[in-house]
C-alpha cells in the first residue's frame, strides 16, 4: 500500500532483514528502497512501450523526499511522451575482481572467521572473471559456470560457489553500488545429505594411515578430531588457555565457536592422553596445534588427510566425517539426542557453557569416552593410545 512519504517518515522507517521498498502515495512510480545495512534510495519507475523500466534518483538525506518527487515527476512526464528512461547512473561497468575486493572489506572481514577461505574459493572458481565487467555477466553465464563447477567438483561445491557469487552481488546491491543480481533464478543442486562416517572395518586401516603420518602435530590432529568430535576449525585453533585439563573441560570461547557463545566441551580420556602428549613438546605457543601461517595454528590438512586416503583405502573421507563418526557411533550406541548434541556441541542456542551442570557435564564426558573407546577396540594392536609420543 502506497505511504504518504515525508523525511520524518523516512527517517522513523527500520532496515529489515531483507530489502524492501515503500512506494509514495503522492507521485506514482516514486519508491524508496531500504537495504538491511539501512541504505536508502529513492527510484522511479515507469512502462514505456510495454517494458517495465527503473531509473535510481538518488540517496536519502543528500536527495529529500520533494527533491525525489520532483525528479520523479519529470521522468513521469517523460514516460508519458513515450520516451524511455535515462539510464541508471550505475553502469555494472565495475569488474568482478573490484566487486569481490568490496565484498571482503564490507561484509566477509567483519563477519566471517573463514574469509580467507572466500578468497581461495573465489580465485578458484571464479579468477578468469575477475576482469569481467559486472553488466557483461548473465543469468545464462552463471548458470553455465556453476554446471561447470558441478561437473568438475561436484554438486555440493557447485552449490558453495553459487552462493558465494551471490552474496557479493547482494552485498553490492545494499551498498548500493549496482542494482541487479544476476545469480537470481539460477537454480541450487538439490543434494542428498551426507551419511558418511568411518564404519567399524575402517577403523582399523584409518588408524595405521594417521600413524604413518611423519608430522607429529598432523598426526595428533586428527586423533584429536576423533577424540572430541568437534568441529575441523574449532580443534585447529585449540588454545591450552581454553583447557582445564584436571577437569577435563574444553570451553571454546564465543569467538570461535558457531552459535556465538561459548561452549563446554567435555574430553574423553583419549583426548586427554593426546594433550599430555602435546605438552610433552610444548614449544611456548599458545595453540596446542602451532603451525608456521599468518594464524599461528595448523590449518592446512589437505596433503595429510589425502595420504591418509590413499594409505587406508578409504578415498571418499572427509574430516567432517570424523565428527560424523562420533554422532554416528553414540547414536547406535543408544544415547540420546541430547547428550549426541552435548558431545559435539552442536550449535543448538540452548547448549553453552552455561548451561551444563556438574552433573550433565560427568554423563556427557562417560558417553563420549564409552563412545571413543569403541572406536579404538576396533583399532585392535593398532590402537593408537600407546603410541602418541612416540608414533613415526
């Protein structure tokens, strides 16, 4: 329903979660339009010759809501003569590679941990489009390179570049900077979700591969994925801050962990053996996991968990699926879902900290150490346990 526009108005009008746009009830065609970051513009829009047209006017405050009718009354008289719309004074003659650069200052830097991974991802499937101008790129383009995505990684990435493709169009979009998104009506792949974890007949030949892993700090790392079940980015920045060893608690802080609060996590006599190993070869790093990038932690897995494929014969793992494992094997254990979800802390808002009791926090660390030693009886003489300090 059209609204009696006034600056009083305009001003008291809330960014939603979505864009949305107010139309004026004084100047047909005059709208403006809010973008969640709280931008708004004024636009007009008019049907010259059958087609659906759109001019932008401006920005409020810089352009008042009587500046904005009276350029809108102008256009109107324009459409009317018959005459098409000048065109809007963004272009889209701004280049992919420009776009991403604002898409990483505005958006991805402030709210993303994994923004470094948008840039691999981004120069991955997208970095023969960086010189690109943004009017040149097509709804028909898009989905042409996400089928190509599709065919050369898989549906689920496929899906993962999409949505990266879009979000930068959106962010620009509220930023004001261009006014279309052309990733819009492409369509996602649908996709089966993934069951995948390490069955009781892998158990064993997964062990031996970690085992022959030369770098100890790898090697330890994914033990300790199978020993708490958390997440890959969680157990990669692991802080000996962050652990009260005697107590046998992991509390994640709310900055790293994914419902934004922070998370109890209890650890399994398995992972406590891992830990006295790390702190055997201590060497005055904050992380458990010390690594040699900008970070300061482990984070690149890729090689390890690629010799750990080949040499077990298990080609399709992923590390996701080491935590899947632990849900997995508590379920068919008989454990219920609330304590499933305490052991992986899953990004329930209702389970932090805060809310385990002392006596919560002795059942979920019971059922995940019963839970964990399953999976290592399984491992028979190649149980790792014994050989922590001292594997490879």
């Amino acid at each position: 329903m059209p609204t009696r526009l006034s600056n009083a108005v305009v001003k008291r009008l809330k960014a939603g979660e979505k864009r949305f746009a107010v139309s004026d009830d004084t100047v047909a065609g005059l709208r403006l339009e809010i973008t969640p970051a709280g931008v708004r513009t004024f636009y007009y829009r008019g049907t010259v010759n059958g087609q659906r047209q759109r001019v932008r006017i401006g920005r409020w405050p810089e352009i008042t809501v009587e500046k904005a009718r009276q350029i809108a009354r102008k256009h109107a008289g324009a459409v009317a003569e018959g005459k098409n719309l000048p065109t809007a004074g963004r272009s889209g003659k701004g280049t992919l590679g420009a776009l991403f650069d604002h898409y990483l200052q505005v958006h991805a830097k402030q709210h993303k941990r994994t923004w470094e991974r948008d840039e691999r991802e981004f120069e991955r499937w997208f970095g023969r489009w960086k010189g690109r101008t943004l009017s040149s790129i097509s709804k028909a383009d898009v989905t042409k390179r996400i089928s190509q995505v599709a065919d050369a990684h898989g549906k689920a990435q496929a899906n993962k570049a999409r949505a990266l493709l879009s979000k930068m169009f959106n962010v620009a979009i509220e930023s004001d900077l261009i006014e279309k998104n052309p990733v819009l009506g492409t369509r996602r792949f649908e996709l089966s979700p993934r069951q995948r974890y390490l069955k009781p007949e892998e158990v064993k030949a997964f062990f031996q591969a970690i085992a022959k892993l030369q770098n100890e700090t790898a090697r330890h790392y994914f033990l300790m994925l199978l020993a708490t079940g958390q997440r890959r980015t969680a157990v990669a920045g692991m802080r000996w801050g962050e652990l009260d060893i005697d107590g046998r608690l992991w509390t994640i802080p709310a900055s790293r962990s994914k419902s934004k609060k922070p998370v109890g996590v209890p650890l399994s006599n398995f992972a406590v053996d891992i830990l006295e190993a790390r702190q055997n070869a201590r060497n005055g790093s904050p992380f458990v996991f010390p690594g040699r990038g900008k970070h300061g932690h482990y984070s690149e897995p890729k090689e390890a968990l690629r010799r750990i494929r080949e040499w077990s014969g298990i080609p399709d793992v992923t590390i996701h699926d080491l935590r899947r494992t632990i849900g997995s094997w508590a379920s068919q254990g008989g454990l219920s879902l609330r304590t499933v979800q305490l052991m992986l802390a899953h990004s329930d808002p209702r389970i932090t900290a805060d809310h385990y009791s002392v006596h919560e926090t002795s059942q979920t660390r019971d059922a995940l150490d019963a839970t964990v030693e399953r999976i290592l009886e399984k491992a028979g003489d190649d149980r790792p346990t014994l050989r922590i300090a001292d594997a490879g």
